[in-house]
C-alpha cells in the first residue's frame, strides 16, 4: 500500500481527524461509530487497489468491458465507504 497514494491520504486523514473525534467525543458509541466507518474506508480502499492490480495484471492493457467494469465496482465501493462517513458524521453532529 506504500505505492497507493489514495489509500495514504485516507490513512493520514484518519490518523488527524480520530484523535480530535476522540477529544470532543470520549468514548461514546458516537465515537467508535466513526472508527468502524474509518476502517469501512480504509478496507474497501485495499480490496478496490487488489481487484484493480488483478484487472491490470490479467488484462494487460487490452480493453475487457468486464475488466472495467469490475474496476468501476471496485471504486463504487470506496466511495459508498466516503459517504458513510458523511452521513455518519452528519447524524453525530445532529443527533445530541
């Protein structure tokens, strides 16, 4: 993963925002609700960079309409992962 620059910036991300969660959250299920959604993000993120080098690996660069489409599915899945965090964040911040 130290070649995939997507999967850094979401790591870097988590390791800034968590503490400060933390910091204003404690340990309430507020809390562990974003941590399980960072780590819904983060794994998501290593199966799209695993199915994208299969997909590049058994195509060599021909073009497959499978091919793309498993790797469009792949980053659908990454981001439905952002979107969870969103939409969690959102409910942490109106819901008292």
């Amino acid at each position: 993963m130290r070649h995939e620059r997507p999967f850094r910036v979401e790591l870097v991300c988590g390791i800034v925002i968590l503490p400060i969660c933390f910091w204003f959250l404690g340990w309430s299920w507020k809390f562990f609700l974003l941590v399980a959604d960072f780590f819904i993000l983060l794994i998501a993120e290593c199966l799209n960079t695993a199915i994208e080098s299969v997909v590049n690996f058994s195509s060599q660069n021909k073009k497959f309409p499978l091919a793309k489409k498993a790797k469009d599915t792949a980053s659908a899945a990454v981001y439905i992962a952002l979107c969870n965090i969103v939409v969690s964040a959102i409910f942490i911040v109106t819901v008292k």
